[in-house]
C-alpha cells in the first residue's frame, strides 16, 4: 500500500471518532456551566425536567403557612399554639365527636374532651380515636354477651346432668319454693354475678330453693305435683338398696324376685 493511501486511511479514522465524540448524548451535569458541576446538591438530579419539578416544589413550599415545632424546652403554652395551627380547638368544648354504639355520660364526655385537647387533637382525629373507642366498645359487648350465654349454658347443662328427667320439675319446684319463701323471683332477675349471669340463672340456686322445696313438702306449695320425677343421684340409691346380694334381686326363688327386677329396670331409665 502506498504512503498517500495509509495516510488517507488514518485521516478517515480520525473524522469518524471526532463525528463519533460529537454525536454521544452529554450528561446533564456536564451541561451546567462549569462553576455548578460539583454541585452536591444537584447530583440527584439526572434532567432537566426533575430539577424544574424540584424548583417547583419549593416555591410552593415558600408561599405556604409554616409552622415552627418548638425546641426541648418548649412549654405547654408553646406547644398549645403549634396544635392550634395544626388544626386542635382552643378548647374541650368545641370537639364535635360522635358515638354509634357506646353510651358516656356528660362527666365521662367532658373528661374524654379533655384528655383530646391537652393530647393536641384535631376534632378529625379526634374523632377517628373516637371511632375506636365505638368499635372496641361493641367488641368488647359481643364478648361479654358471648361469654354469658356460654356459662348460662353451661350451667343448665350441669344441672340436667344432676337432674336428669325431672329437670324441668325441680326447676319449676324450686320457682314454686322462692314464691312461697320470699313472695317472688324479682331479685333473682334484677342481680348480675360477675360473670354476667343473673342469681337466678346460677346453679346453686336453684339447687338451694330445689332442696327447699323437698324440705316444705308437696302440701305447702300451691300447685304442687304429687308424683315427683327421681334424679339419677335418687334412682342410683335406690337400685343400689334393691340390688343388695342378700335381697330377693339376685335370688331367683324369692317371691318378689321378679318384682325387683323389673322395678330396678325401671330406676333405671332415670339414669
């Protein structure tokens, strides 16, 4: 190849790296003048349009209502005025706050506003802290109701276990006894036990007025039932007098064998 061809060829490679070099995209820190290409506060921005958007920003920021905190020795007064700005009434009184399901009276009212106003509330936040005292409220309702339903239950349940069949009659004697002995059942509706239930509902009671009821006798209370119903505790002591090894039960010859068997089976259907 001749000196006048390799020199040709070596001036076309230059002419394409110095049209490459102008046609590569420049960054946009490189295109800030010198003086504000190190700037640190410009390195997040990657274009144009972020930095007219940040400028944006702040000369809204700059026409807004700004509200200075306090510093750590800030007294109440000061921090009064901050809430003050950021919406907090200028006293209890003004809160407007509503309730769906809970009840307070106007002492509890006026102590729950307090707590708001010196906790620096907005009447909009104090109504969402409102809102979660209703719900937690109804909540808690739901629970305790849940809870005196299940020991009422279970309470009954234990009795008619004990009673077994003649469990709606020893109820009904042990009403019949409490009439007689105190002239009603009211306090028996109108006390509520810690759990909820009212006396009435509770087990030893109605054992207590059942017992009671044995005790006056079937002459006394009025409307009385005249064959009682056994319990299975009455039954169980009765099958095991009439079953004794030396009774006529388990002797095939007795006279009245058959008479015990077949009354020892029917003792035991209250079991």
């Amino acid at each position: 190849m001749s000196e006048e061809a390799i020199q040709d060829t070596g001036s076309q490679e230059v002419a394409s790296e110095a049209v490459a070099a102008s046609a590569a995209p420049v960054s946009f820190l490189e295109s800030l003048p010198e003086d504000l290409r190190n700037e640190p506060s410009l390195r997040t921005f990657t274009d144009p349009g972020a930095l007219a958007k940040s400028y944006v920003n702040a000369q809204r920021m700059i026409g807004a209502d700004k509200v200075p905190l306090p510093g750590k020795s800030a007294t109440d007064d000061e921090w009064r005025a901050v809430y003050q700005k950021l919406g907090a009434p200028s006293d209890p009184s003004e809160y407007d706050i509503k309730f769906n399901t809970a009840t307070l009276n106007d002492a509890q009212m006026e102590n729950l506003k307090s707590t708001l106003y010196h906790a620096g509330l907005s009447n909009k936040q104090a109504q969402v802290f409102a809102d979660f005292l209703d719900n937690s409220f109804t909540e808690g309702m739901s629970e305790r109701e849940s809870a005196i339903e299940d020991a009422r239950y279970q309470g009954e349940q234990e009795l008619r276990q004990e009673f077994g069949k003649a469990f709606e009659q020893k109820v009904g004697r042990a009403q019949q006894a409490a009439n007689y002995l105190l002239g009603g059942t009211d306090m028996f509706d109108s006390i509520e036990l810690s759990d909820g239930r009212l006396l009435g509902d509770h087990p030893d009671i109605v054992r207590m007025f059942a017992a009671l009821a044995d005790q006056i006798g079937e002459d006394t209370i009025e409307g009385q039932t005249t064959e009682l119903i056994m319990t299975p505790e009455e039954a169980s002591r009765q099958i095991a007098e009439m079953t004794r090894r030396d009774g006529p039960y388990f002797d095939r010859m007795h006279p009245e064998h058959e008479t015990y068997v077949a009354e020892v089976l029917r003792l035991r259907e209250y079991m």
